[in-house]
C-alpha cells in the first residue's frame, strides 16, 4: 500500500467564537468539489477557485458578524483552512514539500510560491487599485493569507507581478495559491521519509 493510500488526507476544523461560527472540511486528494456558506460571496468565489485549481474538497459553514464588516469572518475562515490543512497533512512524511505556480489572468500576473516548513512566515508583494470589490474590501485579502500562513505553519510567499483589474488580481492568487499547494502537497513516490535533513517538519 502506498502512502497517499495508507491514509485519508483531510482536516475537520470548528471554531465558535463571540463574533464566528465556522465547520470546515479540507480534503487534500480531492475532486474541486466544494460546498460553500460564509455570508461572504467575494470570498466563496476564491476558495472556490482555490478549491478547483487545487483539486482539493472543501466544505465551509460560518456564521459571522457580517453586519459589522467581513474581516472576522474571512480572518476565522482562514484560520480554519489553515488548521485544517496540518491535521491533512499529518507528519508530512512523502510530501513534495516545495511549491510554486505562476498563473495569469488576463493583464495580470500572479504567482504564489510555498514551503511547508512548519516555520510560519508571509511575504506579501501586492497592492491593489481599488478598496473594494462589490462590498468586499480588499485588505482581507492580507488578512487571509497571513492568518492562513500561521495556522499552517508555512512559509508562503505571495508575489502580484503586475495587473490593472482588481478582481482579476485577487482572482489570479487564489488560483496560484491552489496550484502551488496542490504541488506541495503531492506524495513523491522518491521521498520515503519526511522531506528534511533535520528529519521533521
């Protein structure tokens, strides 16, 4: 039996809080399929994306304080996704590790690269032209990933090489971030151990 068969890689994440109620499911080996209902129909969109291009399943219920604004709700879904995602991946043994995905969406040009290091870190080159899209604001867009980064423990690099669309430029990151996550979460049938000189990750 191998490795990606030994196991079922997928997270199962709750967090209720004053100002969320978040059940999340993340599937690594999954299909693109996703089931989505956060309240925040901008953000739907991009997990979807992320979801599809990852081909990973991903299921999200949350309840949050969206009269106020989306940030507590994007904010603890990140935080979910990002748990979720290390329970998936267990001690990591097999797993490629690294990942890198260029992905261009019409005049931009996105590119999110990836080490599931388990040393939390964000390096976020992106500014965007507008405030908002539709309702939703887009300095969440930092807030997701870097919470994102910490609740997983990678070391994630998010680069916006250039664009003048603002939905297309968020789009385009959702979709490198599935990519690149989808490529450093791929069992290496050359790897039999955790990929690290130090032996863990």
């Amino acid at each position: 039996m191998g490795l990606m068969e030994s196991f079922e890689r997928v997270g199962r994440v709750e967090r209720k809080t004053f100002e969320t109620d978040i059940s999340l499911t993340f599937r690594i080996d999954g299909t693109g399929n996703t089931s989505l209902s956060t309240g925040v129909p901008f953000l739907e969109h991009m997990l979807d994306l992320f979801a599809k291009h990852g081909h990973f399943d991903l299921e999200v219920k949350a309840k949050g304080d969206i009269e106020i604004d989306d940030h507590h709700t994007v904010e603890d879904i990140a935080i979910c996704l990002g748990q979720a995602l290390r329970q998936a991946l267990g001690d990591k043994r097999g797993i490629r590790r690294y990942g890198n995905s260029f992905v261009p969406m019409d005049e931009t040009l996105g590119q999110v690269v990836i080490d599931l290091s388990n040393r939390p870190h964000l390096e976020f080159r992106a500014e965007f032209p507008c405030q908002q899209v539709g309702t939703f604001s887009t300095e969440l867009v930092h807030e997701f990933f870097w919470k994102l980064a910490i609740e997983a423990r990678m070391n994630l690099h998010v680069i916006l090489h250039y664009g003048r669309n603002t939905h297309h430029m968020i789009e385009a990151l959702f979709k490198a971030l599935g990519r690149a996550l989808d490529e450093a979460t791929q069992i290496d049938p050359r790897v039999t151990d955790v990929p690290s000189s130090k032996g863990v990750l």
